[in-house]
C-alpha cells in the first residue's frame, strides 16, 4: 500500500512535478526538452529505443535549445523537420515560438548525453545526462532534470509498471510528465502522500484534424502523402508490395524494430518531395517519436495481435495518437495540408475511428505495478520448492494489497 516508499532516494526530496497533457501536435513536449537540455544533469524516459536514441543524438550535437538561450542569437534558426518533438505553442503575442530543436546543432548548447535500452549501452565520457527507455530509469542517482514521455502508458498492462516506477522513483528535483491528459488523475492519485508539488499545464491541437467521410475501397487508391498503417512487419511489407503495384508510388517504411539510423533515413525519404518516395507505410511506432509529412493517416485495421495471442481492438488513446499525426503542423508550404485526415481501408473499422476521435477524455482507471526490489526472491523462499513462476506471479497478485488507482 505504500509502494511510494520503495523509492528513498526519491522521497528525501520534495519534487516539483509538472505534467504537460494534450493531443498529439499539441506541442507538450517543447518546454520538457528544453529545460532538460538546460539541466546541470538530467535524465529521459521514453517508449521506445528510437525515441531515445533522438534524444540522445540531439543533446549531443547541440541541437536542442535550452531554455534560457536567446533565440536572437542562434546562427543555425531552421527547426529540424525530422523530429517529432518541436511543435511549439504560439508566444502570448501571438507570434510563433522558436523551434526547440534546430536543423544545425549549435556548439554553444552541447550536452553530453549518454544512451541506455534494454538493446545497448553508449556511454559519454563526463555525461551528466542519459536518455533511456523507461524501464531502465536511475532511480538512484539524483538529478536536477527528469523527462518522462508518454506518460499515458502506464496503464499500458504490459509495460506500465515501468512508468509507475519512474514516476514514482526517479530522484529528480523537477519531473516533466508528458502525454495525454488521461493520465492526470492516476498520476494525481500516485503523488498523493509523496510531498511533491504537482501542477498540470494544458495544450491544444496547432492545426485541425477531421475523420473522412467514407473508407478507401482498396490500397489502389492511396496518395502522395499518405502513411498507411498496419500492425506486423509483415502486413507492412505486403501493405508495401500491393501499393507500389497498384500505384506506382514507392513507399518508405517505419516501424519500431527498425534500427534508429535506417528509421531516420526512411523517415527523411518521405519527407523529401524530390526523393521519389510519397507514401509512408508503418507501425503503431508512427504514433511516438517520427515528424513526418503526413496529409492522411490510412488504417489498414483497427486491432493488433497482443503477447497473450488474441487480436484485440485498438484503444481509443492509440487511435488517437497514430491518427493525430495527419497533418502535422508548420510542415506543408500551403495551409489546407495541414489540416489532417484520417480514414480506414475496411468500411466497418471506419465508425470505430470516428468514435474513439468523437470520444471525451476518459480517465485513465489505473497504473500498473510489478515486483518490487527483491519480491520475487522473497516469495520464492516463501512458497514450496519447485513452485513456478506463474504460480509466485499468483501469489503476489492474491496477497498484494494497494490502493484503487
């Protein structure tokens, strides 16, 4: 009931933490990067190896711009069209905001990061700043600045207790939550009795977004612009085959196991109007981590094969993020392409895609939690010998006790 205090190093401090909620371009995660890139020291969490690896790179090429820098005096201004992290609300003028991260990395804001997954290690000499995925969060060492991305996922049954754990235990000074506004009242709930302080800034959408009226009756019907989206690498290299024989479009393709460099190389290829590549094919990964020049989102299907081996209805929340990436805002010359569309290839997933972007936020109920340090041993030398794994797994869930959320 007291999974707060499995985390000390965390609980000696009072931790300011600020959670920035929005739709997908809403620009929430702008002011989180750049005073991460600001920190003395600091760490971020993500979903995914790639996002990571973004973060990674750009802190050490100089290209995100701390808070704190004078804009005016950036010789390289040109924001970086293949990231995903730079849309910006618009300044209290009304004029807009500076990129957070820059075409050119500037010398003058380098911060040398290093990078941590489950995958691999890349150790800086002297970085006072990692980038990880976030089940592999310090919650030892204290920092000034802690970024955690996606902060929605922790209701996620297979991985949120990662998040759980980093928000609960990353030692940070100040925490920067970022996500959908779902998550509020879980995290609300889980700092409770922590001590912290906790505030919650709100963005809106940059550009409209709007559902299509009818699916498209087969893939010989997708356009220049279109990133289509399916669930398995396979269904995505077939998606590929059957567009480029139908069209003769040629598709690039993204998808999450993807090394980082050929995801950024395919990513750019789409982006370019001169590289011959105009359609996008890919993963649920599309809805983390990639600005692409997206003018419709295609779903091929609307439910994805889970671990536990049944195909399940995609969440509202992952609709809605992979469908929010349509018409990602400053990224089209012309103003209609910044209005994004999204549709279905089959006729009867279409009314669940409209639904789920009709839906009102709904709170997430729960966050998930999993062994703490050393429980798994504990229950092992408990229980009769030979006991297996399910059977301690069990064990853990009839005897826990914990709160509602």
């Amino acid at each position: 009931r007291r999974y707060a205090k499995s985390f000390p190093e965390a609980r000696q401090l009072r931790r300011k933490v600020i959670m920035h909620v929005g739709p997908t371009n809403s620009g929430k995660t702008h002011n989180a990067l750049r005073a991460l890139a600001a920190a003395r020291s600091g760490q971020y969490m993500g979903p995914l190896r790639l996002l990571a690896f973004e973060i990674y790179s750009r802190l050490n090429s100089g290209q995100i711009v701390p808070l704190g820098a004078d804009p005016a005096s950036d010789p390289h201004p040109e924001p970086d069209a293949q990231t995903n992290f730079d849309a910006a609300p618009p300044l209290e003028n009304g004029e807009p905001a500076p990129p957070a991260v820059r075409a050119l990395g500037d010398p003058r804001y380098v911060r040398k990061c290093s990078l941590i997954t489950g995958e691999e290690r890349r150790e800086a000499e002297d970085a006072t700043i990692i980038s990880c995925t976030v089940e592999m969060c310090d919650v030892r060492t204290l920092r000034d600045v802690a970024v955690i991305d996606e902060i929605q996922m922790i209701a996620d049954p297979e991985r949120g207790s990662g998040w759980t754990v980093a928000v609960l235990g990353v030692p940070a000074k100040e925490v920067h939550l970022c996500g959908e506004e779902s998550a509020v009242p879980v995290v609300e709930a889980l700092l409770h009795n922590t001590g912290d302080e906790f505030i919650v800034n709100r963005y809106e959408r940059l550009n409209p977004l709007r559902v299509a009226d009818e699916p498209l009756a087969n893939l010989g019907e997708v356009q220049k612009g279109d990133c289509v989206v399916a669930f398995s690498r396979s269904k995505i290299f077939a998606a590929k085959m059957e567009i480029e024989r139908r069209t003769n479009l040629k598709c690039a393709v993204a998808y999450g196991r993807l090394p980082p460099e050929v995801r950024s190389e395919q990513a750019a290829l789409f982006n370019d109007p001169n590289s011959g590549f105009d359609v996008l094919v890919g993963s649920d990964a599309l809805g983390m981590g990639l600005n692409l020049k997206i003018r419709r989102v295609v779903f091929t299907q609307v439910t994805k094969h889970r671990t536990s081996g049944r195909e399940e209805l995609l969440s509202t929340s992952s609709i809605k993020q992979i469908g929010g990436r349509a018409g990602r805002f400053g990224l089209h010359g012309d103003k209609d392409a910044n209005v994004g569309i999204v549709t279905t290839l089959k006729k009867e997933a279409l009314p669940i895609v409209k639904a789920a972007f009709d839906s009102p936020v709904t709170p997430l109920r729960h966050a998930y939690v999993n062994y703490t340090e050393g429980g798994f041993s504990r229950l092992m030398r408990a229980l009769p010998d030979g006991s297996s794994a399910t059977v301690i797994r069990d064990a853990l869930a009839f005897c826990a006790r914990l709160p509602p959320h």
